[in-house]
C-alpha cells in the first residue's frame, strides 16, 4: 500500500492572511475587516508626527525581553570557518636582527676577492624603549611632544655613549670567572634558583655509563706547570722556593756586618720627588667684555637678526660665540639686555630650521615671553601646565619643570633641539627647585648647545666651568651714590603707624612727581603692607582725564572675558579704583589676570606708583625711573635679615630705563634708625650670592635613571654641581695613580725573613697607634673638661711642623670663632742660621719601641732656646699633669720686646728663664715622656670611642714592645723600603676613594632612599623597577604619597570633587585646618591620607633618612579642603572668599596645581589598567577648570 506523504507548509506570514486591520481615529480602537490587505487608517494622512522614545524603546527591546534575541540560534546570526589548529605557532617569535654582515676582502689593485671578515652592525633594532641613541627611529606622532614615561631618554650630554668598541674592550677587560665558585644559583631578578651542589647519587642500574665518572680522569683544570713541578719533587727544592723572597737580590760580599748593613742603608735612596700635577682642565673661557669688537660686522655680514639699536659689547661678544656654536653664559645686571643674546639664538635657529627651547623658572614670566617673542619672531610656541599654543613652532617656552619631565620621557622634540636657554638661572639657588636646573643640565644631549642669563654673579666661571665648553661673558652695571637727599619732615627714631607711613608717601611721591621722576616702583616685602600702603593713599590721584578714559577701556575689555559675579570681586573693584589714580599692587596674593593688567598698564606707563614684593624683580624686563625700598630688612621665611647683596642689585636694577632715562633712582626709606653706613656698603657694594648647588636626591629622579640600564644614578651625582670641586681633578689624579702604580713597580721589596718578619706588623703597629692617639686626643680637645684642663700654667707636649714632642707651657687662651688659640712658650734649639728654610722638625727618621710608645721628649742638642707660638687644639700632642707657675703677661711682654731689632740681644726676664729651666728639667727627667692626663679617670671622658682607643693603645704598645725586628742590623735600612713602599699604597687608596663612587657625598642617603623603594614594593632586590615605581616616574610631586593611595584604593570610591578637595593637601602651600564642616567623608579622607604619610615617614625613618615622621607628614597642608571642595561642586569664586582667609591669589595657584596633578593621576591611572579613577580624574579637573581661576593669559590672546 502506498504510504501518502506528508507536506509541511510553512507558516502564514500576517500579511498573507485574508484580513485587514484598520484603525479608528486616534482612539487607539482597531477593526478587523474580512478583505485582504494592508492595515489602513480612517485618517486622511496619517497619524500625527512624534518622536519616538529611543531610551524606552532599546530598554523594552533589548533589557525587558531579551529572549527574541538569536543568541543561541547562530546559524543565522553568525558565520563560522573552520580552521586548523596550530599551538606550536603560538611560540613562533620574529627573528632576532642580524647583529653582524659579512664584508668582502678585495685586492686593492686587481679587486678579486681574497676572503670574507665579519664585521659588528651598529644600531640594529634599536626602539624608544630599548636604546637611549639618537639614531633609534621616532615614536609614534601623538607621543613627539611630552614623550612617554615608558620610553628612554636620550643619552645624556655629561655621559660619554659606550661604543661597541668600549663594550668589547670592557668584556675583555672583565676579571675570569671562577667556574666553581662565581656561579651564581639563582638568576638576577628570580626568587628561586637550582641547586646545583653535588649529591650522593646511587650506583648507576647496569648496562648504563655515569657521565660523570666519566669526566673524572679528565683534566678539565689546566694546572699550571710550574706548580705541578714544585708538586712533584719533595723535599728541599720546594723550600727554597718558598723561604726565598720573591724579589730579593743576591747578597754582595762585604768584609763585616757593620760594612753590609752600611751599602744596605746608602742604597735607601731617599725617595724620588712626586710628579707634578698635570694643569688643571679649563672648559669654560672668560671673555673680555671692556675690549670693543670693532670687525663685528666684517666676521657677521649677515647676522641672523637685526635690532633698531647698536648692541653692546658684551652682546657682540656673545653673537660672536652663538655663531660658533659656543654654549654662552651671560651673567650681567637686570636690565642690561641679555634677552638680546637670547632673541639671536632663537633667529639663528629659525635660520638653521632648528628649534630652540626657552625656559624661566615660574610660568607668569614664560606667558611674558611669549608675548613678546611672538610679537617679534611669530612662529612661538607656548607649553606650561594647563596651555599648549603652537607646539609644533620652532621656538618653544617653557618651565624648567615640564623641560626636565621631557627630556626623561624621551620626547622628539629633543632630536632638532639646537639651543637651550636658561633665563635666571641664579634661581638654581633656590632650596626647593635648583635641582631641577641641575638635571637638566646633565640630561641634556651632546649636541644641545646652553645659553645661560643670570644676574651678577662671582663665580660664573666656575659654574661655566662646570658645564664645560663655555664663554663666560659679563657685564656690570655702573653705580653711583649721591649725597643722601630728605623729603617731608624729620622722621623720629621709633617706627610709625599706617598713619605715618601714609604722611611719608604722600610727601615723597609729590616730590618725586615735582622732580618727574615717575613711574616709581616700590619694594616692600610683606604682602598686607602692599595693599595698606596702596589703600592708604586714597587722596592721591596721579592720572589725567585722557589716560584714565585708556586705563578704563583696557580694564574693560580685558575683564570682558570673566563671567558677571568674577566682575563684581572685591579685589577686581578695587584694583579698578587704584589703577584709576595710576596706582597699582603686584604680589603674590593678587589674582592672575589682575597681576597682568597691572603690568601691561605699567608697561605702558599709565601705572605711575606700584607696589610690589620682590616677585616682580624676577619678571621680565619692566624698569622705572626710580626705585624706592620700604624697608632694608626681610623675612625670609625663618628670621628677619638684611637684604643681600644680590637680591638688592636685582630690584635695584629695575631703577633706569634704557633709551629713556640718563640714570636711574634708588631711594631707601628711614621710617626707623638710619642704618649704619657699614651696612649699607655691605648691601649696595658687597659681592652677590655665589651659584650654590642644591642638588638633592628624590624618589622621582632615582626612579627614572633605574629603569635605565645603561644609566646610573652614581653618575647623576658625579656631574651635579655640588660634587665638582672633588670632581674636577679627576685626571690629575688619573694620572698620579699610573705614576705611582709605575713608582711601585719599580721599588725594591723590602727584605722581611728572618728577624725581621714582623716588619710589616711593626709598621701597622706604629701607624695605627699614632692614628689611635690622635683620635684620643681630638676628643679630649673636644670636649669641656679638656678644654679647662689647657689653663695658664699648664705643661704641654707640643707636636707641629716646627716642634717635635717638644715640652711647652701655655701662657694665654684666647678664641676665635671657631676654635681656641693657646699661646705657649716652647722649648727649642738654638738658631744656627737665620734661613729659616733650614729650620725643620726633628723628627726621628727611623722610630724604634721607645719612639713610639712614650713621648721621646725633644731636648736641645746645643744650647737651649724658647719661642712663643700660638698653637691650634691640633698641636698639642699630650697634657701632662705638670702646672708651672708664670707670669704669661710678663713673659709675652718680654718676649714681644726682644722681637724688636733695637733689643734683640737683651738678655731674657728672670720669669722666662725660670719657666725656661723648669721645662729643661722636667724634660731631663722624663726622657721618655711625663706623666699625662688619663681621659677616662682623670678628665672623666666616657665616650665608648675614647675607652676602647685607651684600650687599644696599650694593646698596640705590648705590641710594639715586643717586636723582633728591631733588633736586627738590618732593621733602618729595609724600615725605610717599608716605609716608602706602605706610603706609596696608602697614596694610591686615597686616589682610588676619589674616583670611586664611594667618595660620593650623596652616596649613603642613595642607598637609603633605593631601601625606602625596596621596601614599598617600587623595585625588586635587583634594582628592576616594578609596576609601583613606573607609575610613581610619572608623578610631578609626592610621587611615593599619591602612587601609595593609588595602589590602596584610597581614591576610587570617592567622588571626583572629594578626591580633588582630598588632593588640595599635596599642593596648599598655606598652612591651616581643615575646619569641622567637612563631610564626614573627607574627613576620614582626610585621616586616610596623613595614616598613608605617616606609614611612608616610618619606612624612611626606618631605612636611615634624617626626616622624621612628623616633618613627612607636616608637608600636607589642608586648609583648604573645603574651599576647593565648594569650588569643584560650582561654588562661584566669589563666594569662596568667606570660606577662608587665604589670600584670592594663592587660592587659585592651589586650584591650577591641584588640576595638573589631577592629569598626572589620569596617566598614571591609564598606566596601571585603572578606566575608572582615570574617569574620575578627568572630571576632576574639568570640574576645576572654569571662571576665573583658568582664565587664559592677557598675554597669550
């Protein structure tokens, strides 16, 4: 039967469906009508148009009922390709680069080839995170710029780069390895290793070979062959090779003992003088700045740049040497032109398609200069910490700072760098920042040439010396004193009130405007007496009706940009009023862009009175024809001074503008005393503040020399400017140390068999007891009890270059500031000659146990004579237990006298010769030396270094007693080899300490500093810097501080505003409390951060560092926490003044700083695979960056 087969439909679609729906209105109502179709609507066109709820519509489709979506169903929503698989090309890498070519050998004539030599390749892969050489290929366009903290730096211009040359000779010169005891059983970097000591293994199963039973008749050692020799015959022949000594030389005949040991003692020949130090090396090249460059114009036809002026000598002098590509230092007086110097490197760059970098130490002078160089050269670029104009120009300005931060991420732009100029650099004195102007300068590249400009300075030379490759060039500036000049009435001794000091303004500025000696700058130097001085003169109008309609214009169109309530500040207003008068204020704690209105309207001379603190003498070249100081004295930061020279002439220097005034003003206010004339003089003319080094280690530098192999931080110290006095003379002692190492070579070894095989005891022996005493001694000379004991009367043992245990008896005791003088009357011989070059110690040439246990005392060999001399604590030797009554007075009276050439053959008074013979006879009574003060029993010392020194001198005298080289014949002779040999040694120690590392004063504290990161987790046992530690590279400031936070979770689960008003303590620089109305949030916030301070202040307390825990934490600041907090939420600026005392100026530095540490979190936060802190970071300081705080420059529009 036949089966019927089953058709499967597929399922009717509803459109196929004989229906049709339609719509009734906008009701909502449908109908079915039986008539097949499209659904319709009763609507002639339709429902009415609306927007369809996107959010609703995916939430329903894609949240609500997911279960339509073909996750499973994937025939029809994916495809699929089969494959085959292949694991082992998983472990398939690209070949290594080939590190050498092969090079054919031709015949020079014929060209055939003679053969093949394998040549090394230089360069070969090299990358930004594997190679510090130029040669490496560029990084990725987006990281040209600011570089990468992953990438290496560029090969540092004070560091010479290692050839493959110097890397073969270094391996060859490597020391063997001992194969059986240098292995090493774990790898560096591993925390684990293999045991490879031998075991006892079992007997190998049969039919099966031990390796090594194999191996062990084979003689793999290589032995040598005489040793196997002196191995192999027995007896005698071995012991005359060993009692010989090694350089001995064969005995002569001599007819007695005497005339053996006399041809012993005439071959000691003294020893050879020592060589001469080679001249010292001179890098740096003082230019004579009187002498006139008349051929300026015939060596330079066509300068690169051109000036309305006729440049001065010491400019010229300068070209001259930028032409040559010289590195320049130009020290000379604000105001003297050295922005001239600065204007043609950057034209003679433009003109070579170079770049130049130019960096000031704080950013209000960087948007200064930007402002003018671009008005000037055009393509100029601008990069501080929240702006980037232009950074692709040829000329880019810049902080210290951020010029440091790219040179270790290794930025391209380094690669066209031609200049480099450091304007101020005596700002490398400052405490806080003068190690970054240090390394710099040793990280800047070989071919980087420096221009430096700084004020007057001493020892420009030696710093230009320092960096090698210089012309020194310095100008100075004229200075004159007039007689001293009075306005106003007499003021009376004592200081005056604001009352007082408002009458004496008054007076003096109508003076000065009588005598048109405006504009006037005004120097005091406490921030409230600016703005009470200033507030003071309100009576006082200086503008007239056409320049105060200017000043108006320009406040208006410059506060334009600030929103309404910015507008209505009470410092914008009344600065508004004071500059309306021609009156202005320049200080730190006024807000920015009024800061940069002052100074352009200054600039423009529509400022006629300003005063300022000593801020404004650092900012860019602003003069007035006359300069007045409100006080001479200072705060400046611990105690109240007087100005020093340097920071007088700086803001002294602003008095004169060039072209315009014939010679400038300087008056100083006696609202007080007058000063003393000696001060003055010490102030106006006293030589400036030497360039001092501040270099000092930080975490952040330590770091990122650590992740570079080939870099060392040792070699970071070496070159800083604090090590180069010690440095400096580093191949004169090169050189010594190959003389001397030649000098001992050729010196005969001294003779130590026999009786005299304790020589070289006995010479240890001796020089460690006179080291121990000596130490003693300085203790005792330390301390208070010894210093009694050196009272009048008392008997000494004098040892000096003119006195050789020579008894003496102090007459008189006198101080200086730094130590105590003791005037003494000392025993000596009788002059035979008056040259006194034939004068010296006598000091015995060869000492014997009775010369160096006791004090041999010198006694007079002819007739006895006696001297005053004034010895330090250092010459007196020992003090006895002797008090000899004198009469010091009559006795130096005497003395002085017969000094005098009219009564030099006066007989001595009877109390000098009393005094006289009572030393001669102690001195003949105590041949081997009197009875001296005991420091533990007689002068109570306890010190555990004087008692084991005691102890261990009477060990070394039992010692030196004892010895049996003294007594043989040959003793002087072979003493004074010894000698000169052990001599020549210790010379050579010292020589190499000097140029090792060890000598490094910096050295200790490195070690300690690489604990505190060893500890944390920042580097591992081996020095490899861990993730910790590159994340903590790309810090700015309290890199350990935030890198612990970041690692413990501290900021991730707070809100962006409490993480900004958290990290406001890093960066306050005014101390405070953070007040009770914090949310209890940032309060344990806030507790958090100084439990992580105070956990990193222990580990370094721990590791050895000198700061102390509370000295760590105490450089968090959190007085304003709240005020940054309110800000961060939309606060209005003008309402955070009620918030806290803090000067509006400070508030925004704070704010700025706050929001480039916030970008420096987000890249670290991206570093260590943290998404979502770096969000966080991110709206932080979007969140800070608004209204006034983050108003752009006037300078940069």
């Amino acid at each position: 039967m036949m089966e019927t087969e089953r058709l499967v439909l597929p399922t009717p679609d509803p459109l196929d469906l004989p229906l049709r729906a339609l719509e009734l209105g906008c009701t909502g109502r449908w109908e079915l009508l039986n008539v097949p179709g499209a659904p319709e609507s009763t609507l002639p066109h339709g429902l009415p148009p609306c927007a369809p709820d996107l959010q609703q519509e995916a939430e329903q489709l894609f949240l609500s009922s997911p279960a339509w979506l073909p996750l499973h169903g994937v025939e029809h929503s994916a495809r699929k390709w089969q494959r085959k698989m292949d694991p082992w090309s998983l472990l398939a890498t690209l070949g290594a680069p080939v590190p050498s070519d092969l090079q054919a050998q031709r015949h020079p004539t014929t060209g055939q080839i003679l053969g093949y030599k394998e040549v090394l390749l230089e360069n070969t892969n090299l990358s930004a995170t594997t190679s510090l050489s130029l040669r490496r290929p560029p990084g990725p366009a987006s990281q040209s710029l600011w570089g990468n903290p992953t990438q290496y730096p560029f090969w540092p211009g004070g560091m010479d780069e290692p050839s493959i040359t110097d890397l073969s000779t270094r391996e060859e010169a490597e020391e063997e390895i001992d194969f059986e005891k240098d292995l090493l059983t774990v790898p560096p970097g591993f925390k684990k290793g293999v045991d490879f000591a031998p075991k006892d293994h079992s007997a190998p199963a049969p039919g099966l070979l031990s390796l090594s039973r194999l191996l062990e008749p084979l003689d793999l050692g290589g032995g040598d062959e005489d040793e196997s020799e002196a191995v192999g015959q027995p007896g005698g022949a071995q012991r005359d090779v060993v009692s010989a000594p090694p350089c001995s030389a064969p005995l002569a005949r001599a007819s007695s003992l005497e005339d053996l040991v006399l041809k012993e003692a005439s071959t000691a020949v003294a020893p050879p003088e020592p060589p001469k130090p080679p001249p010292q090396e001179e890098w740096a090249i003082p230019v004579d700045v009187t002498s006139p460059v008349g051929d300026f114009y015939r060596l330079i036809p066509q300068p690169a740049f051109q000036w309305a002026f006729e440049p001065d000598v010491f400019q010229k002098q300068a070209i001259l040497h930028l032409e040559r590509h010289d590195s320049v230092f130009v020290a000379a007086h604000t105001s003297a032109g050295k922005t001239v110097v600065a204007e043609y490197a950057i034209a003679l760059a433009q003109k070579h398609m170079t770049r130049t970098i130019y960096t000031s130490p704080i950013k209000a002078l960087s948007n200064q200069k930007f402002r003018d160089f671009r008005n000037t050269f055009g393509d100029v670029g601008l990069l501080t910490g929240d702006v980037q104009l232009h950074p692709e120009a040829s000329c880019l300005i810049m902080t210290t700072e951020i010029l440091r931060s790219m040179l270790y991420s290794g930025s391209d732009v380094i690669r066209d760098l031609e200049w480099v100029i450091f304007d101020e650099v005596h700002y490398i004195n400052d405490a806080e920042r003068g190690v970054v102007w240090e390394e710099v300068l040793i990280m800047l590249p070989d071919h980087v040439s420096i221009i430096l400009l700084s004020a007057t300075v001493p020892n420009a030379l030696e710093f230009a010396d320092w960096i090698g490759y210089y012309a020194a060039v310095e100008a100075k500036k004229e200075r004159m004193s007039k007689h001293a000049q009075t306005f106003g009435a007499k003021q009376p001794t004592n200081q005056g009130g604001p009352a007082q000091d408002r009458g004496v303004y008054l007076s003096l500025l109508a003076s000065l405007r009588a005598r048109e000696q405006l504009p006037v700058v005004v120097f005091t130097f406490s921030r409230g007496r600016c703005d009470e001085q200033a507030s003071g003169l309100t009576s006082l109008d200086l503008t007239t009706s056409s320049e105060k309609s200017e000043i108006h214009l320009f406040l208006q169109r410059c506060l334009a940009r600030l929103r309404g309530s910015d507008r209505q500040l009470p410092q914008v207003l009344h600065m508004s009023e004071l500059l309306h008068r021609g009156l202005g204020v320049h200080h730190s704690g006024i807000l920015p862009i009024l800061k940069e209105i002052v100074e352009m309207l200054f600039s423009r001379g529509l400022v006629k009175v300003l005063f300022a603190t000593e801020t404004f003498a650092m900012g860019v070249n602003m003069p007035a024809r006359t300069v007045v100081f409100d006080s001479m004295r200072k705060h400046d930061g611990s105690t109240f001074r007087d100005l020093l020279p340097g920071e007088y002439v700086q803001m002294a220097g602003r008095a004169g503008r060039r072209g315009l005034d014939p010679t400038g003003t300087v008056i100083l206010l006696c609202k007080g005393r007058v000063p003393e004339m000696a001060d003055l003089h010490r102030m106006m003319m006293g030589k400036p503040s030497q360039l001092q080094s501040q270099f000092r280690l930080t975490y952040t530098m330590i770091l990122n020399l650590l992740r570079v192999d080939a870099l060392r931080v040792e070699d970071m110290m070496k070159r800083s400017f604090s090590e180069f006095p010690s440095r400096k003379d580093s191949k004169a002692h090169e050189q010594a140390l190959a003389e001397l190492t030649k000098r001992l070579g050729a010196l005969e070894e001294p003779d130590v068999t026999g009786q005299l095989v304790d020589l070289p005891e006995y010479y240890s022996w001796g020089e460690e007891l006179t080291e121990t005493r000596s130490l003693i001694q300085r203790r005792i000379m330390e301390s208070v009890n010894g210093l009694k004991s050196l009272s009048v009367g008392r008997v000494v043992v004098v040892k000096s270059r003119e006195h050789h245990n020579a008894l003496g008896v102090i007459l008189q005791v006198s101080s200086t500031s730094t130590s105590r003088v003791f005037t003494t009357l000392v025993l000596c011989d009788k002059p035979m000659s008056e040259d006194p070059q034939q004068k010296g110690p006598a000091s015995p040439d060869v000492p014997y146990p009775d010369d160096l246990v006791g004090f041999k005392l010198f006694l007079p060999e002819g007739p006895c004579d006696h001297t005053v001399a004034k010895l330090q604590p250092g010459d007196v030797a020992a003090i006895t237990t002797k008090v000899l009554r004198v009469n010091g007075e009559k006795i130096l009276e005497d003395f002085s006298k017969r000094q005098q050439p009219k009564f030099k053959k006066d007989p001595p008074s009877a109390a000098v010769t009393t005094a006289v013979q009572e030393l001669l006879r102690l001195a003949q009574a105590h041949l081997a030396g009197p009875p001296t003060l005991d420091p533990v029993n007689d002068l109570q010392l306890k010190d555990v270094s004087v008692v084991e020194g005691g102890l261990r001198a009477r060990k070394l005298e039992e010692l030196i007693r004892g010895a049996q080289c003294v007594h043989s014949p040959r003793f002087p002779a072979q003493y004074v080899k010894l000698r000169e040999r052990m001599q020549i040694q210790k010379e050579m120690e010292r020589l190499r300490f000097l140029l090792s590392d060890q000598s490094l004063l910096l050295l200790p504290e490195y070690h300690q500093r690489v604990e505190v990161l060893r500890t944390l987790g920042y580097v591992d046992e081996a020095g490899t810097v861990k993730l910790a530690g590159r994340v903590a590279c790309a810090m700015s400031s309290h890199e350990l501080l935030l890198t612990e936070l970041m690692f413990d979770n501290a900021l991730s689960a707070l809100r962006p505003e409490e993480i900004a008003a958290l990290l406001s303590g890093l960066v306050c620089q005014s101390p405070g409390d953070p007040g009770d109305q914090l949310p209890s949030t940032l309060k344990q916030g806030v507790e958090r951060v100084q439990a992580v301070a105070k956990r990193i202040g222990e580990v370094q307390v721990a590791c050895g560092l000198n700061q102390t825990v509370e000295e760590f934490v105490g450089e968090l600041n959190f007085g304003l926490v709240e005020v940054v907090y309110e800000w961060a939420r939309g606060m209005p600026f003008s309402e955070l003044a009620g918030l806290s005392g803090t000067p509006e100026g400070l508030v925004v530095r704070c704010i700025q700083r706050l929001a480039e540490m916030c970008r420096s979190l987000r890249g670290a936060a991206r570093l260590v695979g943290e998404p979502v802190l770096g969000a966080k970071m991110e709206t932080a300081a979007t969140l800070l960056r608004r209204d006034i705080v983050f108003a752009a420059s006037l300078y940069t529009q």
